[in-house]
C-alpha cells in the first residue's frame, strides 16, 4: 500500500459526511475509489477506522489510504504496439487492422488490452480498483488507426466525459463503392439492431434507435468505380460510419455485411473494411491542452488506393 495521507477538514466545512468531505478534499479520485478505502477500513479518524457516513467537523483530520490494485485476471501479453502519444496520464496507439480491442468469446490472447497490460506493466493505478487500461472508445476488428486509453481513474472519467459530451474531434478515411453525386453531405439517421441479423446494426426509425450524425467529405475519386471521403463523426454508435454510407448507397470497400460486392473491374480485394481512423482530438485530462492525435493510412489502405488510381 502506499503512504497514508492525512487530511485536515477545512473551516469552511463546518460539519459533513466523511466521505463526503474527503471528495471534496481530493477531486482527482473517483468517489469509488474513496468508498474503497472506507469499505477496507483504511480511513480513520483520532486512530479509529470511520464509515462513510461518519459526521466530521472543521478541524478534524482524517487518515486515509487505498487498497491494493488488484491484477487483472487476464493475462499480459508482449505485443508491439505503434505508439502515438504516451505520458502518466494517457496512451494513444495506432491500432492495426484486424486487432481485437476488448476480450471476448472467440478471441485469443492477442487483444489491445492484452497487449496494453503487458506495455504498461506498473504504470496503470488501477481503473476501478483493477490493473486495466481504461477503453473510453472502440475501434472494430477491421477498422485501423486513432485509440486513446486512460491510465488512471481520472483521466478514465475525464475522456469519459468528453466523449460523452461530444467535444472530441474524431475523423475517418474511407474508401466506399462508387461515387457521391455531392462532394460532401451529413447523414443523420438512427442506428438501432438489424431485427433479422442482432450481430448487425442497421437505420431505423427516430424512436426505435439512437440519434446518429456523420458528416462526410469527397477527398477524391477513381473513375466511377470508387472514392475516398473524409468522415466526421460527431456520435459513436457501433458501425455508424458502416451503416451510414450503406444507407446513401456507398458502402466501404471489403464490408460485404453492409452491402458491398466485389466488382471484377477491381484490380485490387481489399482483404478488410477500408476504415481507418485518421485523426483523434481531445483536451489532456492533466494538462488541459488539446492532444491532435493522427494516425498515417497503413500500407494495405495505401495500396489499395494505388491500385484504384492505376484503374
């Protein structure tokens, strides 16, 4: 365990809950992690362990430590990971194509987080009172590029935030079938579960799904055949950008689950979804200074886009 820390409760709280008073006190720890310490019998008060709900007053001091971070019961694994940006607080990789993000049924050992826990062994406070990264957002198998991960409870509940306010900025390459008659548009259409396949995700009427938006911008095209747009998205639902360009009849190259079809005129299979997250910018939990996180397009997207040019 680490030094225990002792607190003086300030005048201006004349009488309060101790738990509450220690939130109060020390706002770069999560209140479950308080409740922690009160529940393992590590805050005291003159010598004695206190409940939470224990009255304190101005002037009284508190002792108070955390339990042990308990190892995660998944196994780290040493993978080589492309990494972006790294400090006490934050993680961000480039995340290949065809890497899983979470464990789950059907996965191997060979997942972000397996990998996270093995590169940053030591270094994780402990999200939750377990040694994990903290995964504020997906990428799918398939899908390459920008992933951010928090290292400490506060910087997990600060992206939380910011991703659950929308005041992150994450754009998107893609490379779809055939060519938009616009040269940029906005779909905002609700995505809900496919009702014949549940594995799937699908536009559904407003109601029956959650609010989605996806602006999207022509970068360029290759012949009739395909083109490349930038993708905005300004809410995270699952496939969205799938969904979204499937519905105005462009699906992304190699997502035949959302209607694409392979063409003959196609010199190149493009062996995935061509989706890669190009660019993640959110505001550092610590320092408060914006992060511009990119991610370069990876080989197979380049030469795929090679291939489209050479017709």
């Amino acid at each position: 365990m680490s030094t225990p820390v002792e607190y003086t409760v300030p005048e201006s709280i004349r009488t309060a809950r101790a738990d509450k008073a220690l939130a109060l006190g020390f706002p770069e720890h999560s209140r479950m992690a308080l409740q922690r310490s009160f529940d393992a019998g590590l805050v005291s008060l003159r010598g004695k362990p206190v409940e939470r709900s224990t009255s304190v007053h101005a002037g009284d001091v508190l002792t108070f430590d955390f339990p042990e971070v308990v190892s995660a019961e998944l196994k780290a694994v040493k993978i080589k990971l492309k990494v972006l940006f790294e400090d006490k607080s934050l993680l961000a990789i480039d995340k290949p194509a065809g890497m899983v993000v979470h464990p789950g049924a059907g996965t191997r050992e060979d997942t972000l987080v397996h990998a996270l826990l093995a590169h940053c062994a030591g270094s994780l406070s402990g999200i939750g009172g377990v040694e994990r990264p903290g995964i504020v957002h997906r990428l799918d198998r398939e899908t390459s590029g920008v992933i951010i991960v928090a290292k400490t409870d506060q910087a997990h509940r600060d992206l939380a935030r910011q991703f659950a306010e929308r005041t992150v900025v994450k754009e998107y390459l893609a490379l779809v079938s055939g060519v938009p008659r616009l040269m940029s548009g906005s779909i905002q259409k609700a995505i809900g579960r496919n009702k014949r396949h549940r594995h799937k995700m699908a536009v559904v009427e407003e109601g029956q799904g959650r609010a989605s938006w996806t602006d999207w911008t022509l970068v360029e095209h290759y012949g009739d055949l395909a083109a490349l747009l930038t993708c905005t998205l300004h809410t995270g639902r699952t496939h969205q950008i799938r969904v979204h360009l499937s519905s105005i009849g462009h699906p992304l190259l190699g997502d035949s689950a959302y209607g694409w079809k392979a063409n003959t005129r196609m010199k190149r299979d493009p062996g995935r979804v061509m989706l890669h997250a190009a660019r993640l910018q959110v505001m550092h939990p610590k320092t408060g200074k914006v992060l511009d996180l990119r991610a370069p397009l990876p080989a197979d997207f380049k030469a795929q886009i090679k291939a489209l040019k050479a017709g």
